[in-house]
C-alpha cells in the first residue's frame, strides 16, 4: 500500500515546529547519519572479517591444517534491541555475505522480535549464551546498564571475541576493565567543521540506503566527506583485528600479510601492500620469522596509543586511498 500522506505538506515533520525549533532540524539529520555510518562501519568491519576468514579457511584446507573457530562461518551477535540494534541488524540482513541463521540476538524482549526469527535469526535472553557464542558481539545497550551487561559477559567471554560497542560514551579502556578484555572496539564519531547535514536527511528511515553510492562516499572512514568524522585510530584497530584473527589461526607473519594483502589488493584500486614494520616496531619485526605469527595486539593500546600503523597510514596516501577504495566496493557489493 503507498502512503496516503504522500506529497501533503501538512503532514510532514517540520509543519508543527515553530521558526526557533526549526532551527535544530539539522540535527534530527546528524543523528540519521550517526545511525547511518555506525551501522555501515559495522557491515563493513563484519564483511571485512568474513572475506578473511574463507581465504584462511582456504588456506588451511589446502595444506591439510587442523580446523579452528576460524574455519566455521561467522557467527555475529547483537546485544540489545532498541533503536540502534534494529537497524544495525535489518543492515546485517541486507547483506548476503552473512546468513541470518549466524547471526543471533539476545534482548530483554525477545517477543517483540518475532520479524527478524521468521527470518531465521535466533532471538533469546541471555547475555551469557551469546558472549560465548559470538566472534564478534555488538554492544548496543544504554551506558547506564553497561556495568551489569558487562558483569554477565565477562566469564563467558572468549579471548577471541571481536566486541564492538557503540557505547560511545565510555571509553575503550573502561571497557577492557568492565570486561577483561582487550579485543574491542569502540568508534568515536565526531562533527567536522562545516555542516553536511543535508546529504543524511535521506537515510532518516534506514532501509536500502547501504547501496547508495552517494551515502556510501560521505560515510568513508577516511574522507569524512558527510561532516561525520571518526578518525585514523578505527582504521587501524580494525586492521589490527585482521592481524589478530590470522595470529589466532596460527598463521606465520609472512601468510598472515598475504591474506590481508590480497584483501586490500582484490577490493582496492591501488598496488600497495603492508608489511611487519607497519604493524609492528622495526625491532620487533626484524626478529619475527616468516613461518611465527605475529604477537596479539592489544586493540584497547591501538586506539588509545600511537601506533606505527597510525604512523604509517597519516603519511601514506596511496594505501589510505585503497582503504577506502575496499570500503566503497565492499559496502555496494
């Protein structure tokens, strides 16, 4: 059925507001790009981590390893179900590089998600079961109820969990306490001067905006070119968790760069590869042999301390550009 209110002026939002609420509109548009690029990053981070994960799973079958988590499909988890975690999921079901049937839900009303369990994703109550079962756990509740969330997770957490939280409002390194956990990520969206509000007002109602190519350019990590920043230290934590992912599948450093090369190199524009010393201290990765995988990397360091990844990437241009090449395509795929 259309909608019936379709071209009535009288109808619209802006009707009832007076000429000083007016001028706050903009601002139901930032939060329309907020939602926006919060779930974009997230679909990107997850189709980041899929497209690794069979090219490790490849790899290992073809040598004849013995299997890991690694090998299994990615699993996905999505704590709480308010206004953020909806979207973030419907964006999750648009893409099919991850079925349904992985991805799972835990909420305080797991009735009210009787659309997304005829879809095939599981829906239960319990923090517990999904920390335990998840490679990468959205955190998408309310500051105020973290601690307890954190509480119930914490035992069941494992080492190799992805947890990413958009609770932005506290910090990466509270997190790691309130979680004993150091593989997170916590994205820190900013405004940039000048106002490119305009560009999110069609994406109020997020529904197949994810292949916009427009929104997708004003949404990149790297340009910022919708006014909505969230920095080079998310970049690099998220190539971080690459990192980390090969070093939990046990692959040496030499095949670990490979794979992460061959990522960037498929998806992006741009001949350019990463090698140790952009990971790791110069000494550090003139001891590291090609066959010994590289050390953990402790996400919570990569976004709060610099880092010769960060190093590398604010002064090389080239492989920004690629970045941002991989994000564009990845996200239209």
């Amino acid at each position: 059925m259309g909608d019936v209110t379709a071209g009535l002026n009288s109808f619209s939002f802006e009707t009832g507001l007076t000429e000083e609420e007016k001028e706050f509109i903009h601002l139901r548009a930032r939060a329309a790009g907020l939602t926006f690029c919060g779930c974009a990053h997230a679909v990107f981070l997850c189709k980041l981590v899929q497209s690794l994960r069979c090219m490790i799973r490849s790899r290992t079958a073809n040598r004849g390893s013995l299997a890991s988590k690694e090998d299994r499909d990615l699993r996905v988890g999505i704590l709480g179900m308010g206004h953020l975690g909806k979207q973030l999921l419907k964006s999750l079901l648009e893409k099919p590089s991850i079925k349904p049937s992985n991805i799972k839900i835990s909420s305080r009303r797991p009735e009210s998600t009787v659309e997304f369990m005829q879809a095939g994703v599981e829906c239960f109550f319990n923090n517990s079961r999904l920390a335990a079962e998840a490679d990468i756990l959205f955190l998408c509740c309310l500051p105020s109820d973290l601690p307890k969330v954190c509480a119930a997770l914490r035992s069941n957490l494992s080492k190799h969990c992805l947890v990413y939280s958009f609770t932005s409002a506290v910090p990466v390194s509270r997190l790691a306490q309130l979680l004993g956990h150091d593989f997170i990520l916590n994205p820190q969206y900013d405004f940039v001067t000048g106002d490119a509000a305009e560009v999110w007002r069609s994406c109020i109602h997020l529904k197949t905006v994810l292949t916009d190519p427009l929104l997708i350019r004003a949404s990149c990590p790297l340009t910022a070119s919708g006014g909505i920043s969230l920095g080079l230290n998310w970049v690099c934590a998220v190539l971080y968790s690459l990192l980390n992912i090969c070093t939990v599948a046990r692959l040496g450093s030499s095949d670990a760069l490979c794979l992460i090369n061959k990522i960037l190199q498929e998806k992006g524009t741009h001949a350019v590869e990463l090698n140790a010393q952009n990971f790791i201290s110069a000494s550090c990765a003139s001891s590291l042999l090609s066959g010994e995988p590289f050390p953990w990397i402790s996400l919570t360091d990569a976004q709060t301390k610099d880092t010769p990844l960060q190093c590398f990437l604010s002064s090389d241009k080239p492989m920004r550009q690629c970045i941002s090449a991989v994000y564009k395509l990845l996200m239209q795929d």
